[in-house]
C-alpha cells in the first residue's frame, strides 16, 4: 500500500490536461466515460464537482461528484492504469 500523501484538488487550468491525459486498461474503457467528456459536463452542470486525484505531486486518477440536496453523489471514478493496485482507489 502506498503512503504518499493523496488529496482530492479542484481540477484547473494548470492540471486540465494531466486528468484528461489519464488513461485506462483497453478492457476497462467501456465502463467509465472519458475524462475530457466528464469535464466538459462540468462545465454545464453547476453541481458537478471535478477533482484531481493527486499521490503527492502527480496525478494519478480523476473523480467527480454532484453536491446538491446536502449530499455528495461520486458518480466518477478512475485511477490512471500506470497507479492502478498501487492503493489510491
């Protein structure tokens, strides 16, 4: 298990183009919408919450949840194939 400081940040400017660049296993895509489409959701949806998920200073996966009603709904989720099994999720 990894013990590297991991914390959620807001996704901006700065690292837009680390999250959409993550990627997963070729078996794994059907599951999970992409990163760049998730973001261009959030644009729209003002309760989309984008985050980065970060393992010290890099980024090693991407999530998003919904924060209405009092209550925060992940509904995406992934950790890049090269930091999977590595205990981030």
């Amino acid at each position: 298990m990894n013990t590297e400081d991991i914390r959620l940040v807001a996704v901006t400017r700065a690292n837009r183009a680390l999250v959409a660049a993550l990627e997963l296993a070729p078996e794994q895509r059907d599951f999970v919408a992409g990163n760049s489409e998730s973001l261009e959701e959030a644009e729209t949806d003002e309760d989309a919450r984008p985050r980065a998920i970060m393992a010290g200073t890099r980024v090693v996966g991407f999530l998003m949840y919904d924060a209405s009603d009092n209550e925060a709904l992940v509904y995406r989720f992934m950790i890049d194939r090269a930091h999977q099994g590595k205990g981030y999720g």
